[in-house]
C-alpha cells in the first residue's frame, strides 16, 4: 500500500500574543498537529500593533499548549514548502517562492476596499486561481465577493471554541467565583468584550441597558474591554456615550463593572461561567469568537440578527435582536454594510431578562478546531 506523501506547510502569522488572528492561529496550530501527512513550519510576522508583546498581551494558553507551539520550526531557506497559509495583519500579496498551494486569511467586518493597495493583488490573485481566500463566516464571504472575489476562490473555515478551554463550571464554582467579584444571587448578569469601536454596536447595547434598568434594576452589566491591545479606554468612551443621553449617569454606573487587566483563558473560561447572558449588538462582524467561547461554557447570548452569528446560533442557544439590512458610505466614500439593531426590541428583551435556566446548543463543528484544520487540510490536497 502505498504512503501518504507529508506536505510542508509553512503557516506565515502571530503566535504569543491574544489577538484574535493569532488566537485563531494558535487554535488552528494546535489542530493541525494531529495529521501525520502535514509537518509544520511557522514563520513568525512582524505584530502589527508596535507596542504589543507576549508580555503585555499574553495569550492566555496553557504552559504547555504555550511550549509545543513555540517549538514549531521556522521554516528554513532550502527548504520547499508544498502548501502556505498567511494569517496576519495587514494582510498583502505574497508571490510564491515556487509551486507551493496557497491560502491567505481574510476576514471583514464590513467589507473591504477593492483599490487598496493591499487588496486589489489579493483580488487578482484569488480571480485567476493563484490563491484561496480562508473566511470564517458567509457575512464575511458576502462581504468579499462585493469588493470583487469571485466565490468559488473562497472557502469558509469557522472558528470555534476549543473543548480543553471552554466548558461549563460546576454550579459551586460558579458561585464562589460570582461572590469573589461582589455578585449578589439577585443580580442578572450580562457580560460583553470588545472595544468601543462603531461596528460593535456597544453605543446601542448601553443605551438599552441604561433604558431597561427602571424596568430590570437587577442587570449588571460587566464590560471586559481590550485597552491593552488598542489602547482605548472604555470606561471614559461609556461615560461620554451615556452623558449624551436622558439617564441617570450614576445609578447607570452603578450597576457597569470593569475589566481592564489581561486575563487568560481559564480566567476568560471563569467569567463566561459567572454570566447568566452574553450579549453582543454588533452592527458587523466577521464571526464574533466571544459569542461562540460563551455558548460553550454554557451561557445563552443575545445577538443581532442577520449577521455572522447566524452561521451558529440557533433558536436554542439565547436571543436575537431584530435588526435591519443598512449600507451607508464610509469616510473613505465606499459603501459599506452592516445590521441596525433595534434598540427598542433589546429594551424590551433587557426589561424582561432573568437568570440563565438553560445550556445554549452549540452545533459540533464549532464545538473544536478539528473542523477548521480538517478544512485547511482539504482545501490544500483537493484544490
């Protein structure tokens, strides 16, 4: 019988660090190593964020997840590689070293410029088989076949939420964690990370809460922001969004706790636990990882409907936000696209919110990144 051939594939990307591309590098990595027909190679690339360090943005991956993903060798100046795949940023156009498969990760939120200098190669490239776009979700994909790809060179590889990171807790570490954090047994416990940026939607997602409080005084809002990745302070961008609006700036504080410090991912694992909802009212995003990690530790979500989320949310797993199809031009004046939620019908969803009584469904292909490395795997030997 004869043998399968091992492909050398050089994954060009991020590791150390826990931004989401190098998250979902890390992820795919430690998938990937459980095929015997591929031997890994890692070129590591230039962080885009100047300031960003293993130190200061650590990943939050276990010891010794941390020391086999440090030891994939770099790939080496003789050496021939059978397949690529970049997955950094800014993304770019690589010509090939010589006849190896190439797949480059592109995810958008909402859309990106066809003239760019970056994207108009990869376009190109992409239209005349040269290279495979990997997209996490069909919001993404839509997104890309707008500015100019042809859909047949992109492939949807989603994300996931790794089983040996997030699962549910046990009930009484729950509630020891929930009491470490000032947590009252009356309190509804709404959680959200991200950054203050215009397509999360956290500018509607505070002005409902602020407006359900007089109906639901039991909602606590706890907000895990990404200060030390971005560098935007969340707290002061609520406080301005809220002095702009008719509410009681205070009371509404009281009942917003902060998280600014890193935490890793066993932290991360304990505070998806303590929260009876996650919620997101994202205008757009490419897939949203936070939503999917929550729904693995057990936690119903509340999301906008008719975005990324759809691709794993099912009528079972929490709430969806009516929202509606909207496109406006940016600065730049190219037409971009994204979901208004409606904050009247997430008023009325927080009004009535109580403690979380059921496990959200999570279908199995997001349950693991075993799908996503089966799907890198096949797109290099198939295509």
């Amino acid at each position: 019988m004869a043998m399968k051939k091992t492909n050398l594939l050089n994954i060009m990307g991020w590791r150390g660090i826990n931004h989401s591309y190098a998250l979902v590098n890390q992820f795919q990595l430690l998938a990937l190593r459980n095929y015997t027909n591929v031997k890994l190679r890692h070129t590591d690339m230039p962080y885009a964020g100047q300031s960003w360090s293993v130190a200061s943005n650590n990943s939050g991956l276990k010891s010794i997840d941390i020391d086999w993903l440090m030891s994939i060798p770099h790939v080496e100046d003789f050496e021939e590689c059978d397949w690529q795949y970049q997955i950094y940023s800014p993304v770019e156009y690589r010509p090939k070293r010589s006849k190896e498969k190439s797949l480059v990760f592109l995810v958008t939120e909402l859309g990106v410029d066809p003239n760019d200098h970056r994207i108009a190669p990869l376009i190109s490239a992409a239209n005349n088989d040269e290279i495979i776009v990997a997209t996490p979700s069909h919001w993404s994909k839509t997104c890309l076949e707008i500015a100019g790809f042809k859909a047949e060179s992109i492939a949807i590889i989603p994300h996931a939420a790794s089983p040996n990171y997030f699962y549910p807790l046990a009930p009484i570490e729950n509630e020891k964690n929930r009491k470490h954090l000032g947590i009252v047994d009356t309190d509804i416990v709404i959680l959200n990370i991200s950054s203050p940026f215009w397509n999360k939607g956290n500018d509607i997602m505070l002005s409902a809460f602020a407006q359900a409080l007089d109906a639901n005084p039991h909602l606590l809002l706890i907000i895990k922001d990404q200060k030390n990745l971005y560098n935007i302070d969340g707290r002061e961008a609520i406080i301005k969004n809220l002095s702009n609006q008719n509410v009681n700036l205070n009371a509404v504080m009281n009942r917003i706790k902060f998280i600014e410090n890193n935490l890793d991912l066993q932290q991360l694992r304990a505070l998806y636990n303590i929260s009876d909802w996650y919620i997101s009212s994202y205008r757009a995003e490419g897939f949203n990882l936070p939503v999917c990690e929550s729904m693995a530790c057990g936690t119903p979500v509340i999301v906008t409907d008719g975005g990324a989320t759809d691709d794993f949310l099912c009528t079972k797993s929490g709430m969806k936000i009516m929202s509606r199809p909207s496109k406006r031009l940016d600065t730049n004046g190219r037409l971009i696209l994204f979901r208004e939620p409606d904050i009247k019908n997430l008023v009325e969803i927080l009004e009535t919110l109580e403690r979380k009584t059921s496990v959200p469904a999570l279908n199995s292909i997001f349950k693991s990144w075993d799908y996503a490395a089966r799907s890198i795997v096949k797109i290099f030997t198939e295509r």
